[in-house]
C-alpha cells in the first residue's frame, strides 16, 4: 500500500511509493528553462474567487506575459478570458497544464495533457502524483510537481523582494509585463 508524502508547502498530498519522486520532477535549471520558453499556460482548477491562491497565481503570470486558459468547468470566464471545461476544449496549442486540483485528480489530467500533446505538466504545492508522472515523463512531457509557478518565476527573476523576501537574485534589470522578459535599464 502505498504511503502519503508530505510537502513543506503544505496543501493536499499524493500518493508516494516510499522512494524519493524527486528523480521524476524537473530540477531548478529545467524549471528555469520551461519559465523562459513556454508561454501558453493551461491553468486546471484555476478559482474566479481572487482571494483563492490559483487566482493570484494567474493574474502574476498574465502580467508578467504568459497566455493564461483558465480550466473550470464551474466558471464561463475568469480574468475576462474565456474559462474551458477541460483541456481537450482547448483550441490550439498548451505549452504548460498547470494544476490546481487534488492527486486524487491528477491521472485524469495527465491523460489529457499528453491527449492534446502538452510539453509540461506543472504540479502546484503539496500535489505530488508519483504514477501520473511517470506515465507523462513516457510521453515525453516534462514534469514538475510540488512547485508553484508563480514562486519560481519570482525566484529566478527577483520577483520575491516585491514580497519582502530575499530570493538571492541580484539584477538591475527590469520587468516588461506587455513583453514577457527582462530588459536593462
């Protein structure tokens, strides 16, 4: 029977073999690297509720230039964008299925990541799913889990001193929102 693997960051847990699943998620470079080259961000279970964390969420990455699909099947529209039953509605490519739903969930939505040909599955805190990861690693998909996307992004382009918080970024480069990337100033 397989064990339950708690998060430092807390939230809902997946199932855990009694091995470290850190082999099956991206490392700090990898994680940079999807921030850097996928812009189309598929966000599951992401709330209309702005006091809700996947909302924060999109909205700091929408500013900061990533195409945002909200995936609810409770919600027409969130962030004035049209909201999507599901990932196979989705018209065009998905860079990134970024998730905000329980382990419990997570299979499913793999399923339909590697469905419609995703490049990353991005699991947020707490959701670890070591099964649905290696089936999307087979794919070809790159994984993620544990992480949230806004604190890596925050963390590799010094967005956390906005929080009051030292991410060790040293730059005196600025952030273009309408354009996505840094600039110098």
């Amino acid at each position: 029977m397989a064990g339950l693997v708690c998060s430092w960051g807390g939230g809902t847990v997946g199932e855990q073999s009694g091995q470290s699943w850190g082999h099956l998620s991206a490392g700090p470079q990898a994680r940079l690297a999807i921030l850097k080259s996928h812009r189309r961000v598929a966000m599951v279970g992401v709330s209309a509720n702005p006091l809700r964390p996947s909302h924060f969420v999109a909205v700091y990455l929408s500013n900061r230039g990533y195409d945002i699909i909200p995936v609810n099947p409770g919600a027409r529209t969130i962030l004035d964008r049209e909201c999507f039953p599901s990932l196979t509605s989705i018209p065009g490519e998905v860079d990134v299925v970024d998730i905000f739903r329980p382990a419990k969930h997570v299979p499913a939505i793999v399923d339909e990541a590697i469905a419609i040909r995703a490049k990353v599955v991005w699991m947020q805190f707490g959701i670890v799913h070591e099964r649905a990861a290696q089936r999307a690693l087979d794919a070809g998909l790159e994984v993620v889990m544990d992480q949230c996307m806004k604190v890596e992004h925050a963390r590799f382009f010094g967005g956390l001193s906005a929080l009051g918080l030292n991410g060790g970024v040293v730059s005196a480069r600025g952030w273009t929102p309408a354009a996505g990337r840094h600039h110098d100033r």
